[in-house]
C-alpha cells in the first residue's frame, strides 16, 4: 500500500515537472513571436534601433517602481514592445516624410494605436498587451489620441509607458537633433507633469537615479 501511494506521488510530481517544462517552453515561444514582430517594425526605421526593447526595459523599471507587480502581469513587457505594432500599415511616404505633416497624413499617422490592436485583438496570448498598444498615445489632459481618454481612464500599464517612451525619444540621436542629457530630459518629463504625463508616474521616474538607466542602455547597446 505503501509503496503504491510513493509511486503514486512520484508519477504526479513528474507530471508537474512535465507541466512546468511546457509552460516555460510555450512562453519562451510567445517571447520570441513577440520579439520578431517588434523587430519586424523597427526594421523599417533605421533611426530607431532598439527602441522597443529600450523603452520596454525602462517601462518595466518604471512599473515596478511605481508599484506594479509586473510578475503578475507577464504581457506587461509584450505591450511595451509592441505599442507601435500598427505602424506596419503605415505608408513609408508619411512614416519617412522629411517635412511637416498634412493634416490627412497626421490622421493616418494617428490610426496606428487602433490599427495595432485590431492586429493583436485575434492572439489570446497577447490579451494584455492590447491597452498600451491602443493607448499609449493619450495624455493625462484628455488631449491625446485615439480615444482622448483623460486622467485615470487611461490604463495605467500606458500611462507608465508615456513616459518612458518619451524619455527613449529625448535620450536618443534623431537625424534632425541630438539627443538630450538625462538631465534635460527630466526637465522635460517634469514640465510635462499634470498635462502630458500623470503626475504620480512622472515623480517615480524621478527617482530612478541616472545609474539605472545607464545600466539598462548597456545591456542593449
Ligand atoms: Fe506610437
């Protein structure tokens, strides 16, 4: 009796090895799926190398320093990734036009959080990932894009990565500019505080010191 039940038990815990083993393989798979489709956008614009994952390393820093669990929320870092998916149906002639938009080329411009998540809608695995590819383009004033959602009706996960994606775009050597001091962009970020950016993340990214962000953009050089 005795030995059965032994057995028993050791053909569950084995079992359960076997299930872990899958779930780390099927998630190693939806991080590479992840990965190609991120890699698929910034492969049209050579200028933002290494955007996506920048800004998501940053994101995730932010979230947990604003207290975001983001074990809890493992697509946390597949939405930072994706956020600018919908490019992919953006013509080259206004994602690379030189000069200023027209107001037509502005709007098609702006369909791209919407058109980003019609594209992940369909992938169950990428459920949570859908509300900062949609909205990480509106601003704590209601004045942003593609729903004009204000304050706290934005999800938090996109306000988080307002901000850090800001901080990649101002850190970062554009054609037209180069890129700003640390210092410079937390002035910017600050000044942005209440009207672009809610108020309570922007004062967590403050306190990330300089270090961390340094540390992160060495291990992605
Ligand atoms: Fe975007």
């Amino acid at each position: 009796m005795q030995a059965e039940l032994d057995r028993l038990r050791a053909q569950l815990a084995e079992r359960d090895c076997e299930a872990q083993r899958r779930e780390l393989q099927l998630r190693a798979s939806y991080e590479a799926t992840v990965r190609a489709l991120a890699d698929a956008v910034e492969a049209r614009d050579a200028y933002t190398a290494r955007h996506a994952e920048r800004v998501a390393a940053y994101g995730l820093e932010l979230a947990r320093v604003c207290g975001m669990d983001a074990s809890a929320d493992p697509d946390l870092e597949f939405g930072f990734l994706l956020h600018d998916i919908g490019k992919i149906a953006i013509s080259d002639a206004i994602l690379y036009k030189p000069g200023r938009l027209t107001d037509d080329e502005r709007d098609a411009m702006r369909r791209h959080p919407v058109i980003g998540e019609e594209i992940v809608r369909g992938i169950d695995f990428l459920a949570g990932a859908r509300q900062v590819v949609r909205s990480h383009h509106e601003r704590w004033d209601g004045a942003g894009y593609p729903d004009g959602l204000a304050g706290e009706q934005i999800p938090f996960a996109a306000r988080v990565f307002a901000v850090a994606d800001t901080f990649d775009a101002l850190t970062s050597d554009r054609p037209y500019r180069a890129a700003s001091s640390f210092r410079e962009a937390r002035r910017v970020i600050a000044a942005a505080s209440g009207t672009q950016f809610d108020p309570t993340v922007a004062d967590a990214f403050d306190d990330i010191p300089d270090a961390r962000f340094d540390a992160i953009r060495c291990t992605l050089a």
